[in-house]
C-alpha cells in the first residue's frame, strides 16, 4: 500500500489538502473549489475528501496527518503582541480569541473529528515557514537550492533563508514579527482600497500605470531597509498589530489623505503609491537573494510564501543574474503549506530519499479532481442541456481555435483542477492574444472586474523566445518578462496621449504590440509556457491555433467571475458559463454554444453574481 501522508492548512486563509503516496504527489487542492467560498479558511472537509478518494484509501489508511504550522506559537504571538499594544489591541484580541479557544488551541482532536474519528495515530505540526521552504525545494528541479520564503507572517518569522541539499533542509536567517515585507505590501493593498490578502495582486497590476515617486518617502518614513535585506517597520504608521485595519491616522497623513474606499474612483495617487511599494519589494528581494546567495554559495533559488507570488518581482529577480535560475511552486501561498508540510515529513523528518524530477515534481499543477466524458455527459443529458459531442480531438481542437479567431471566448475545462491560484489551461477562460478589444470584453464583460487588469498569454514553448524577452520555460505563469521589441507598434501621437490619460480604460485600449489582449501598459507580460508533457491538450489547441493563424499566443485567465473560485465541476463550469457572457464552453469533448442555450433572466444572473462577494 505504501507510506500514506496528509498534509493540511486551515483556519487562517486559503485551505488545503495534499496527499503524499511513497513521496508522489498523488492529490492537492484548496477548499474554496469544492466549499465555493472564495479564500475558505475551514477545516478542508471537501479536498481531503478528494484526496482521500484519489489515493483510494480512508483515514484509516493513512500513516501521517501533518499540519502546516504551530498554532500554539502563533497563539503566543497574538498574547504577546496584545499586551505590548494594550490596552489599545483590546478590540482585535477579542475578536480572535472566540476561535482560538474553540478551534485553534484543539486541532489535533478538531483534526480527528473532521476525518471521522477514523484517524487514531498522532498529528504532527511543522513550523510555518518549514512548510513554505519544504513546497518550494522538495518539488523543485534542483539537487541543491537556496531557499527564500516571505509572507505576511506565520508563527513570528516573516521571512526566512534557507538551504536545500539532497533530502535535507534547513533554515539559516529569519526575520520576525512585526516587521514583514509581506504586511508591508498588504498596507499598501489595504491603502489603495483593495481587500488584504486578496487584492495583492491588484496592487501589483495598477503598479505600471504609476510612476514610484514614493519610494524615498517609504524607506525614510516606513521602512529602515538593511544590506542585507533585512527591515524595520517604523509602527506608529501600522494598524495591523493592535487594531482591525492595517494602517493608522499617521499613514493618511504620510500620504496626503485617508485610504481610497473600495469601489471608488482610481485615483493617479493610487496609481503612484501601487508602482512605489512594487519598487521598494522589488528592492528587498534582490537584497534578501544577494544574501541567500552569500550564504549559502548555490547556484539556484527556490521562493515560497504570499510574496513569492509577484511575479514582477520573480522577472526582476530572475533577470538580476544573483542565481542562475529559480524555481516557485505554482501554490506559494498558505495553501501550499498544506503539500510543503507532507514533504517536510517525508523528507526530513523520516529521512527518505529525495531524487529531483527532471524538470519539477509538481505534475504541471494539475492535481485535482477530473471529470469523464462519460460523467459530463451524463451531468449534459441529465439537465437536457443542448451540446455537441466530438469525439475526435482534432475535430475539438480545430472547432475550438476558429471560434477564438472569431474573437470568441471560450470557457476551457480539461483533465485535472490546477492546485494554486494560477488556472493554467484545465480551468481557463482563453481567447485571441490578437484581439484588441478582448482584454476590456473579458475583464468587464466575462469577469467582472477592474478594466486596468492584465491578462496572461499561454504561449507555446518552443515560441517564447519569439514573444517575449523569456530565455527559458514559465510552466507557473510566475514570472513578467517584456514584449519583444520587434511585436511593439509605434505608437501614433493620439495614442501616446491616452497613454496619459487618468482614465485607466482609455489606457488600456491602445495597441502596444501585434498582441495587445495580454501585453500590459509597461510592454510586459506574465508568461505561461505551454508545453505537451505537462500540458497535453491545451498545448495541442495553441498549437492547432497557431496552424489557423500563424500565432502561437492565445490569453488565459482563470475560469471563473470576480469573487467566484475557480471553477471545480462541469455544473460550476456550465454555471459561469450561463451568468456571464461567454460564447463558448468546452467540456472535454462536448462544446456548448451560447446561442443555443435557454436564455437566462436578469433576475437569475443578478442573483448568480450576488452570491460571490465580487472582490
């Protein structure tokens, strides 16, 4: 049967399971695909189900059940950061203590009770940023690594260096609690009138139409920013130890105003304060890698934790030259605590033996559920939803591709769920990189959201080089490089004044390059290399699309509506499908087209929308 482990994360943010068989990565996802609650932070119920069932075997079966940090020290965190702000922590130290005393300070018997009491051997804890480093090296390509982790915080580090070799891990610097590259980054997010923990990636978006002209005032006011990459946060500017919100009355004062409200008109100070803090992490991460780099002498880096996930700061780094080459694990958030914990186990606490996988040990991410032609069909049939069925792919892929050339989008569910926040072609929405209207259609029309946000392109591997200013594979969608300079267009003086426009969406629609959907106002883009190993069929359909076309680019963007988790099932899919205005749905085989689906009413795609929280 062989040597069974669990991992899990739970109860801070993003919950999920992963199960080891032997080492193999055999199932992981996150909660919010099977609970529908964006960023669950419950017990992971559904996907330790689902991992449970992909391994075949019941908690009885299992070996090992290991959890992502320590809640005791995390717990001794919250008291001592209470009373050295007190009385004024009072409110927030209330508000988190209901959980702690019925959940938190109990998880290995809320642990067991949650697999059915069918689990009776002991439960092992790994420390926050153990778990980050383990998700980052142990799956990694590389026999010998530095390891750099930065997040918001786990039990008291908030950053940490260390060095892989072999089965080995260890960590040789941290940095502590209060002072966070991570937090730092949410202030801003929490600032600019982006919800923390989530709108991160907004805040990293809106950074090219600023220009950083806060830097100075940042590391002179906020941040005493060491060599080493090491950093003090001057607190009187910070909310987030003793109160409900991450800035204080002194931060509005720094920077000329109280925080933008959610939903309001972005402002060129938003714009100005997002490029400034993207500069200033930038900054310290290749501080912070310089000294991995001193002291541990490797040639190549691996990254883990929330920070690992700005991708611009993944292309600055990488393009520094400090390392050859750095891999990040597609799930570098607390959700990969959940697998990094399991390979801690298996690898440095039971001493097995580690052999790198040529290029990683991730499966291309895929390691969720996947659904049958035979079950979608059944699902299809059931609900009498109109459909074709092509059981030959060339046939799909060639119908599928003139569709995108029509400047059709499509709603893509293929194998298996993707595990991290990224959908990298089993769950996409794609489209036609060529199309200059496409970025505003999907981002205001399909998903929802914010008009300034970029789009990522998939591009064919052997193609990259062709595109993009990339030496090398982006399987993860985790690093920006820029646009080759010969796909640039000159831009004529009417576009280069609405480059300048303080209305974001007069910006977005000017052609930069010949592809414009997914190339950003700074001429660069967030890279996913495709290729047919890890990717199988959506390879072969960009590659039937670059038949069709000569291009071998198309946009991808995760399967789902502002405030809605990715899509896990064929209903989720069909669901999405219906409520937004999506003209094509490819379900494995079967491709349902828009027009010949029964028509919704406003009143059941409002109360479709209004069931996420639309952030």
């Amino acid at each position: 049967m062989g040597t069974h482990i669990l991992g899990i994360s739970a109860f801070y943010h993003d919950s999920a399971a992963a199960l080891l068989t032997d080492g193999r990565i055999v199932a992981a996802a996150q909660e919010e695909r099977f609970s529908r609650k964006k960023h669950d932070h419950r017990f992971p119920a559904g996907a330790v189900a689902y991992c449970l069932r992909e391994a075949g075997i019941g908690p009885e079966d299992l070996d090992y059940v290991v959890f992502y940090d320590k809640p005791l020290l995390k717990f001794d965190r919250l008291l001592e950061t209470y009373l050295a702000f007190a009385p004024s922590g009072l409110q927030s130290f209330l508000a988190g203590i209901p959980l702690w005393l019925k959940t938190k300070l109990h998880l290995p018997r809320e642990m067991k009770q949650a697999l059915g009491g069918r689990y009776r051997k002991r439960i092992a804890f790994t420390y926050h940023h153990e778990s980050h480093a383990a998700s980052a090296f142990y799956p990694s390509p590389f026999e010998e690594a530095a390891v750099l982790t930065m997040d918001g915080v786990g039990e008291w580090d908030t950053a940490t260096i260390g060095h892989g070799r072999g089965n080995e891990l260890r960590l040789l610097k941290t940095l502590k609690f209060p002072h966070s590259l991570g937090l730092l980054y949410s202030a801003f997010t929490y600032y600019t009138g982006f919800r923390v923990n989530s709108g991160e990636y907004k805040l990293m978006g809106l950074a090219p139409y600023g220009e950083p002209k806060y830097v100075d005032r940042i590391l002179e006011k906020l941040v005493d920013l060491k060599p080493d990459g090491s950093l003090a946060m001057d607190m009187r500017y910070f909310n987030y130890c003793q109160g409900l919100t991450m800035t204080g009355p002194a931060f509005d004062q720094l920077f000329g105003g109280p925080a933008r409200n959610p939903e309001s008109l972005i402002t060129q100070r938003e714009m100005d304060l997002a490029a400034s803090i993207q500069k200033v992490t930038e900054e310290v991460v290749l501080r912070m890698a310089r000294t991995a780099k001193e002291l541990t002498g490797a040639r190549y880096l691996c990254l883990a934790g929330g920070v690992a996930l700005n991708c611009v700061a993944n292309g600055v780094l990488l393009r520094s030259g400090i390392f050859e080459d750095i891999w990040i694990p597609p799930p570098a958030g607390d959700a990969g605590g959940a697998l990094g914990a399991a390979l801690f186990l298996h690898h440095q606490l039971l001493g097995r033996e580690r052999r790198p996988a040529a290029c990683d040990a991730m499966s291309g991410s895929l390691l969720g559920p996947r659904y049958s032609n035979d079950e979608i069909g059944a699902f299809l049939k059931a609900r009498n939803i109109p459909h074709h069925h092509y059981p030959d792919e060339k046939q799909l892929l060639e119908r599928t591709a003139a569709a995108m050339v029509d400047e059709k989008v499509i709603g893509w569910f293929q194998d298996r769920m993707e595990f991290g926040p990224r959908a990298l072609g089993a769950r996409s929405i794609i489209g036609d990189a060529r199309s200059e209207r496409m970025q505003s259609v999907m981002n205001l029309r399909i998903k929802y959201r914010e008009s300034f946000r970029p789009f990522a392109p998939s591009v064919l591997r052997e193609d990259v080089g062709e595109y993009f200013d990339l030496d090398r594979e982006s399987p993860y969608m985790l690093l920006v490089a820029g646009v080759r300079r010969d796909k640039l267009c000159a831009l004529s003086p009417e576009q280069q004044q609405a480059m300048r426009e303080p209305d974001l969406r007069k910006r977005v629609n000017v052609k930069r390059s010949v592809i414009p959907a997914v190339t950003h106002v700074d001429m660069s883009a967030r890279v996913q290399s495709v290729d047919e190993a890890r990717n199988g069929r959506y390879y072969r359909l960009i590659r039937e699309f670059k038949r069709q076309t000569g291009c071998g680019v198309i946009i991808n963007t995760s399967f789902n509506i502002r405030g809605e988790p990715i899509v896990c099932t064929p209903e989720d899919a069909y669901r999405c499908f219906i409520a937004s205005d999506m003209d094509v749905l490819v379900l494995e085989n079967y491709v349902l087209l828009k027009t010949e689906q029964p028509r919704q009413t406003a009143e059941e795609k409002e109360k479709y929308l209004q069931s996420f929280s639309l952030d």
